[in-house]
C-alpha cells in the first residue's frame, strides 16, 4: 500500500504522461504531483502561487478525458476565460472545452472539460449534478472558506454526489486566508475522511476543537487563532495535501 506524501518532489521511475500539453514542458515536482493526484484521488492542491496548479490541473483533466472521465473545473469569475479557457486552448487544442455561463438553469453540454465560475455553482448544481462529471477541481478553493455561503453548500452537495473513485482536487495556494478555521471546508470537500483523519471526526465542531483557538462573539462561536500551526500541516501533508 502506498503511502500519501505531501513533498514528494520527483514522479516515480517509469511515470509518463499519455497525454502532454503542447506548448509547455512540465517540471519534476509537477510530474510528481499528477502522479499523486491520479494516485490518491482527492488531494488538496496547495502549490505556492507561480508553481503552475492550472497546468498540472489542465494535464490531469487532459488524461482523464482520455479514458472518457469528464471533469467540471469551478474557478473565480475572472479566471474563467484567462487562464483557463486559453490555455486549454493553447495546450490541448483537442479537448472538447467547455465555458458554462449564466444562472438559469439547463442541462450542461457534452463535453470533456466544462468550466464554471464559481459564483454559478448554488445556481446550478442540480445541472452539474445531472450532467454526471467524474471528477472536480476547484481553483482558489479559499473561496470556499465560509461554511454558511451558498456556493460552500453546494461543493459539499456535489462532492457528496460523486462516486469513490472520482478525482476531487482544492486548489489554493493560501489555504489559510485569515484563519485556521480556513482549512476545514476545503479538507471535508476533497473527503469526510480526510477530515477525520486529522481531527477524530469529520465535524466543524470537532475541527474546532482541536485545532483552532475560539471565542464567543454575537453568540457565535468565532476562530481567533490556531493551536498548532505546525503540526496541523504536518499532518495535512501525511494525509492529502501537496504542498
């Protein structure tokens, strides 16, 4: 059995892709990770910004439409078309791409890849729901940081709809915005189970109360800090995050 690693820099020996994009040669820990990804399934994609998490993502979602798994990418609106549209584009012109657009409902179109802003996903999720994707990637998933927002609701929605062995990948290169609280949505979206891998259940509740320091404001329950920063990465490296 192999063992998730976070820092694993080099793909393994004999590890190529079938499919590789036109215009860009990709680095060893980039090779490495879609080889984690394609591995373990639902990873936290946690790449500093400039390490090129769209061209490892588009690479993935690439391979994946070569064995005829569909794949749903949710980014911010003004990344919709650049860098995501073009360099689909540019990189693998043969891919049926996709740009969903507008907040009525309808069913989503054949295609390999179809992007979405993240702003229409509570809008249509029983179209992205219906429309069946075998895999999900959502870029800067920090946006998806507040367990109350409508479109956090509706991730939690569609990864719960999707089967064991569909690739679910949070992409951020700033988990954590503001505060340790910032990791729990993001984690339990990839898999329940990796949240209870780091806090003994998979409950906001749980996360709370052993990783983040609390108070009451408003009669709400509020994050002002973090126990362990160290270890709580530490331990999201042994158990989905690449980083």
């Amino acid at each position: 059995m192999k063992i998730f690693d976070g820092t694993k820099m080099v793909p393994s020996d004999g590890f190529a892709l079938p499919i590789s994009p036109l215009t860009k040669k990709l680095y060893n820990y980039q090779l490495a990770t879609i080889e984690q990804i394609h591995e373990f399934r639902r990873v936290i994609l946690g790449l500093a910004p400039g390490m090129g998490k769209t061209a490892v993502l588009q690479a993935v979602a690439a391979n994946e439409a070569a064995i005829g798994r569909k794949t749903l990418i949710i980014v911010p609106p003004s990344l919709r078309i650049d860098p995501w549209g073009k360099e689909f584009a540019k990189d693998f012109p043969d891919l049926d791409v996709v740009l969903a657009s507008g907040t009525k409902q309808h069913d989503l179109p054949d295609a390999d890849v179809v992007i979405m802003a993240d702003s229409l996903v509570a809008a249509r999720i029983d179209d992205i729901i219906a429309w069946g994707p075998a895999n999900m990637m959502c870029d800067e998933a920090h946006r998806m940081k507040s367990p109350d927002s409508k479109r956090t609701k509706a991730m939690h929605k569609l990864a719960a709809s999707m089967d064991s062995g569909a690739i679910i990948v949070m992409a951020t290169g700033t988990l954590s915005v503001n505060n340790a609280g910032d990791v729990y949505n993001p984690l339990y979206i990839t898999s329940p189970d990796h949240a209870t891998s780091l806090s003994g259940t998979d409950t906001w509740t749980q996360f709370l109360d052993v990783w983040c320091d609390t108070e009451i404001a408003w009669k709400k329950r509020v994050v002002v800090g973090c126990k362990n920063v160290s270890l709580l990465r530490e331990r999201l490296i042994k158990i989905c995050m690449i980083n």
